[in-house]
C-alpha cells in the first residue's frame, strides 16, 4: 500500500506515488462514511449504544492497526523519517493530526465555553505558530537534513553537551504534552464503552503502540492522515447540524456574530434571574460556614464526625434500605482524618464556592475582552491589566512554543525536497485552520444551546448525556439541585472544558452514532498526537543518545529495536502518570508550549540565522531557558507545587500576575540574552560551521556547496 514505486525516473515514481495515495485514501473516505451510515441504520433498527461506542472504538483503533502492520520497517530513514518521500499535501494532513491533538480537539472549543473571548489567545498562538514555522524553521532544518532535533543541536553547535540538553528538552516537552493525550484517551474511551477510566487509558494505548511501534515515522504518518480525515468529519458534522437548527445555515461559522449577540442577551438575563441569584446565595452561606470551620477545625471535625455518626445510626435504627446506609458509611468513612486534612479540604470546598457564588456560574460573558474594568476600583483595574498580560503572554508562548515542538518539526524532515517543505506548511495551516476556523462557532452554538435548552429544565426530565458524563467523572460533570426547587440553574451545573465538543451531538439531539463518531474524532486526534510525541521520545533517546553519543558503530537494526523497545517502556510510563490526573489536558498541553519555547526556539533561530552563535552559549541558554521556566511552574501551579513539595503562598511566587501556564514568557528572553551574551565571550565556531550555516541560508554560496551535497 505505502511501498516506494521502483523503475523510471523519480518525477515519474513520485507521480505515481501521489496517485496511488490519493486513490488509497480516497476509497478510505467513501468506506468510513458508509461504515457510519451503516452503524446510523442500526442505531434506529435497536442497536445498543454501548455496542456502538465499542464498534466505534475497535473498528477505528483496527484501522489504525491495519495501516501500522502494513507500514512496518526496520530501515532507518524509512523508521525515523519516513523515507522522506512524502507529498506535501499528505504531510501537511498528517502535520495537522499530529498537531491538533486532544488539546485542540476537545479542550479549545470546551475553553471558549468557559472563558470566552481570552479562549481566542489559544487559536492566535497556535496559527500563528506556523507563521514561525514557515519564516525561520522549516525549510532551514529540512535543508540540515537530520533526523531530530537534538540531532541538529548536535551537528550545528557540535559536540554532545548541546545534544544532550536537546534531548533532557524533547523528552520533557514531549513527555508532558503525551501525559495529556493518553488522559484525553482515557476520558474517550471510558465514554464510548464505559470500562473504569484507568482501564480505558491502557486500551487506548493499545491503538498508540501499534503504528509508532511497527513502522515508526512511517507508520505514524499513513496513519495520521487516516486519522485527520476521521477527526475533521467528526468535527464539522455536529456544528452544521447545530448551524442548520438555530440559524438554517449548514457554514455557520458566518453568522457566528449573530448566534454570539443571542448568547450576550440571554447572559444578561440570567445575571438577573432571582433564582440564578438563590443559587448564587446559597454558595455564598457555604463558603461562610466553612471559614467558620476554618478558624476552629478541632470544633467543626468533631461536629462533622457527630453529624455524620448520628445519621448512620439513625438509618439502621429506622431500618433503612442497605444504600442508604452504605452511602452514610462512607460518608463517614471520606471525613478528614486529622485538623490538617480537614483544613486542606474545606478550604479547597471553600474556594470552590466562592467561585461559584459570581454571576453566571463563575464563567465571564463570552464577549467581553479581558476580565476586570479599566476604569473600575483599583482591584477592577488590577484584574483588567492581569487578564490582558496573561492574554498576550499565552498567545506569545503558544507561538513560539509550536515553532520549536520536536515532534511538529520532524515532520519537515519527511518531505521530499526544501520546496515541499515549504509547501507542507501551508497546506498543515490550511488543515489545521478548518477545524480552528470552527472552534469558535461551536462553543457559541453549544452555550446558546445550554441557556436556551437545558438551563431551566426540570430535574427529573434533565438530558440523558448529563447523567452519562457524570458517570465518567463528577469533576468533568455535576448538577445538584442546591436550592432545592426541582428546576436546574445554571448555578448547579458544573461542566468540564474537556466534555464540550464531545457531549456537542447529545447537547444538539443528534443521533448516539454521531456521538460516537465525535469521540471516534477525538481518540483520532489524541492517538495521532501521542504516536508522534512517543517516537519523538524514543528517537531522542535511542538514535540521539545512544547512537549519536554512546554507540556510533551500532548496526542499524539494533537501533529500530532499540527505539521500539524504549518507546514502549515510556508509553507505559506515560499511561501510568495520566492516570492520576494531574491537571486538566489543556494546562498539561500548553506547559510542554512553553518547554519547548524556553528550551528550543532561541537555539534554534540563532542556530540558523547567527553563525557566531557558540555551543556553550547554546547550551547554557537553552539550561537557563528551561530551568526558569520549569522553576516558576513548579512553584505556582497546584499539582507541580505538590510534587517537589513547594508550602510557600502562590501569590509570593507570582512574577507580574503571569499564570503559570505562560511561564515561558520568562525562558525564551533569557535563553536569548545568554546565547547571545555567552556568544560574545567566547571563541567563534569554526570556519566550516559558519559556512554551513551561510550554505543553509544562502544556497547561492558556494563555499559548503560541497559538503551540503
């Protein structure tokens, strides 16, 4: 199916090429709309919605399986770089599934949702992103020609200490966006074929391993394009179905301003409703209750355990049903053990209802630009200008943070020639854009659905998705009926930014089938990126790091084995760190943005367009880059605060009111002020270095010609 054609010349062979796939993957196309057809059909004949997640989930993880066994290799370039024969169009498909991984399509719509306009910085950094790409990076690295980027580190700066921190770089960056691919799997599959979350991360892993473990880069890249087309169908059906419901419109992507002023109106109204502001109220009490917990934990635990002991033994002197009292037990049971623990606990709760005790359940109108008022109080204008830095620094880190992802740039090292290169970055904008272009129109379509249809539906005829996502997790969805007036506000609706796009057919009463093949479109999105990000690890580590610094003379074949066996051994590890849920898939996704920006992008664009840039200096810029930027992460963010133990307050680790989801607004200056300072200090890099990098940029120059052939 993916053989390289033999006889006459290369024009001719690589024509053939491109018909042959252009025939494969259109007869793909055609088979996959069919097989939902068919699957629509038994959907209304009585086939069972769980059978339908499962033919869903087998029926594409198969395909996947089928094109990585057919794509299998253990010929270097074919393995690490896809032979580099493949046609722009195809790489710019298979650039756009690697790139829009569950992030792109279950977090960005799932954030407008929740944030609003500031959700657009998301969108603005990543496109743009590409304009880095196209300017300084790719066709420059592709006319390098290694495999990697450490590989590049290595021959540009020269010498392994360059090398080696390129690679500690790419694992880092690549481990964490892959942590968060395999939690999206997780979340997919435990909602198409309800088996425990942690059950359904390892079978989706089943469907990661197979293409990137067989083929590598070669497998990797017939099947993502497999999976675009999968993941774009599966986007683009339901907001045309929703476009055609509320605006009779099939692209409404037009009347997005339209749908939005309807959303503003109805925003409005519920800021004001008394029941909205019943709700609003009752949060508020909580949040004082349990302050008053907070100043006398010794008191409110010994209260809580009395509380709780006494309802235990009520229900079983009243003889109650065996729930009843099982559900008693374990609330007792779930009490804090000590004052500490019950401290952190209620003053997480306490935190949590003082978010929700604000107008529309915490969440901003969807159309204002930044939080806060410019002309407000003083604490009105601190939040206005935070909220702009942190709109400007995400956008800044999302940019160039996806102008320096080592699994995005490898794949510029798979296309046939310098031109292609170039060409294959417009056509990854222009795949990418038909799902960007959509995202802001569905998280529209699907609030104005949530307002309009769900809010203010009685308790006992709520939608059968809300108790479905709820089955999942409580934390991606939860209503509880706080006031007690049997009709849902949106004050006790809790909904995840990660559920959104997928629950989008059920919100829309679509058909199951088309819920099924939306989660089809995220697995796809998800498994694409986690199979690039996976062979970006085990290449560093076995073609970088073993080949390249430990092992030159090793044969080729022990190599591949090598790779596989350590891209397995990290995909496992990977699997075991998502399933603790460390964060929600968009923070884990954009810190590895700001990883690879702090890390890679000074490195790399001084690499390219300074010949004087040493490799001390790159090495110390790219140490100082990285470490700045994972210091300021570890003492601000929740989770990471956890692991390396940080106690100090938040608020005295804050530098400039930046979050730290955007810390490598900090890295990328510093890694360019050091190589360039460093640079300065120290002994230029060799003649035959500086012509190579005037070679690269300068084709015309005839001084390295030689040696570049």
């Amino acid at each position: 199916m993916f053989a390289t054609t033999t006889g006459g010349s290369a024009a001719a062979q690589s024509s053939a090429f491109r018909k042959q796939l252009t025939k494969v993957y259109g007869f793909y196309t055609g088979g996959f709309l069919a097989f939902v057809v068919v699957l629509a059909i038994c959907e209304q004949l009585g086939m069972n919605r769980d059978w339908i997640g499962f033919v869903f989930l087998l029926a594409t993880i198969g395909l996947y399986a089928g094109i990585g066994i057919m794509s299998r290799t253990t010929d270097a370039a074919e393995y690490y770089v896809a032979g580099r024969r493949v046609p722009a169009i195809y790489n710019g498909m298979a650039t756009g599934a690697d790139w829009m991984s569950a992030a792109s399509f279950i977090g960005m719509a799932g954030t407008l949702y929740l944030s609003g306009y500031s959700g657009l910085a998301f969108i603005m950094g990543w496109t743009g992103g590409y304009v880095l790409v196209a300017l300084f990076l790719a066709p420059y690295l592709r006319k390098f020609g290694q495999f990697t980027i450490p590989d590049f580190l290595g021959e540009r700066y020269g010498g392994n200490l360059p090398r080696f921190i390129g690679i500690v770089a790419a694992i880092l960056c690549s481990f964490t966006y892959v942590v968060a691919q395999i939690y999206g799997v997780g979340i997919i599959t435990t909602r198409l074929t309800g088996v425990a979350f942690e059950i359904g991360i390892f079978l989706g892993l089943g469907g990661i391993l197979v293409c990137s473990f067989l083929g590598g880069m070669r497998a990797v890249t017939w099947t993502q394009v497999a999976q675009y087309i999968i993941l774009i169908i599966a986007y683009l059906i339901p907001v045309v179905w929703l476009g055609i419901k509320q605006v009779g419109n099939p692209v409404p992507q037009l009347s997005y301003g339209f749908q939005l002023e309807k959303v503003t109106a109805l925003e409005t109204k519920l800021i004001s409703d008394p029941k909205e502001l019943e709700v609003r109220k009752v949060f508020a009490d909580q949040a004082k209750a349990l302050g008053e917990k907070i100043k006398d934990p010794k008191t409110g635990l010994a209260a809580d355990r009395a509380a709780a002991e006494k309802k235990v033994a009520d229900l079983k002197g009243a003889n109650a049903v065996p729930a009843q009292v099982a559900a008693a037990e374990k609330e007792l049971a779930a009490l804090p053990k000590d004052e500490a623990a019950a401290v952190k606990a209620w003053t997480a709760a306490k935190t949590a209802a003082e978010a929700r005790d604000k107008p529309l359940a915490g969440m901003p109108r969807h159309g204002a630009i930044y939080s806060g008022n410019p002309n407000g109080t003083p604490a009105e204008v601190k939040t206005y200008n935070e909220s702009r830095r942190n709109f400007l620094a995400l956008i800044f880190c999302l940019m160039v943070g996806t102008a320096a992802l080592p699994h995005i740039l490898m794949r510029y090292y798979t296309t046939p020639s310098v031109k292609e290169a170039r060409q294959s970055v417009f056509w990854s904008l222009f795949f990418i854009f038909l799902l960007y272009f959509t995202a802001p129109t569905l998280a529209v379509l699907v609030k104005y659905e949530m307002f309009s249809g769900v809010v203010g539906s009685s308790f006992d005829k709520l939608p059968f998705w809300i108790q479905a996502w709820n089955k999942v997790d409580a934390s991606l969805l939860s209503v509880v009926d706080i006031n007690k007036d049997g009709i849902l506000q949106l004050g006790e609706l809790r909904i995840g930014g990660d559920i959104v796009v997928l629950a989008t057919p059920a919100i829309g009463g679509l058909p199951y089938v088309i819920s099924g093949l939306v989660a089809a479109g995220g697995l796809a999105a998800a498994l694409s990126t986690a199979d690039g990000l996976l062979l970006t690890i085990a290449n560093a580590l076995s073609h970088d790091l073993y080949y390249k610094m430990i092992d030159p003379n090793a044969p080729t074949a022990r190599r591949v084995m090598l790779s596989k066996i350590l891209l397995l051994v990290v995909a496992l590890a990977a699997a075991a760190v998502a399933a603790q849920k460390p964060a929600d898939i968009l923070f884990l996704v954009s810190a590895a943005f700001s990883f690879a920006a702090a890390s890679f992008f000074p490195a790399l664009v001084l690499g390219i367009f300074w010949k004087r840039a040493t490799g001390i200096a790159a090495s110390l810029g790219m140490a100082s880059g990285l470490g700045i930027t994972l210091y300021y992460m570890a003492t601000t963010q929740p989770w990471l605060r956890g692991v390396f133990g940080v106690t100090s307050p938040v608020a005295d680790n804050i530098w400039f009111g930046i979050q730290p989801i955007s810390a490598g607004v900090f890295g990328v200056p510093l890694g360019f002020a050091v190589i360039i300072i460093v640079s300065l200090l120290t002994k230029a890099p060799d003649k035959k270095t500086q012509e190579l990098v005037e070679h690269v940029r300068y084709p015309e120059l005839k001084g390295a010609a030689a040696r570049m052939a």
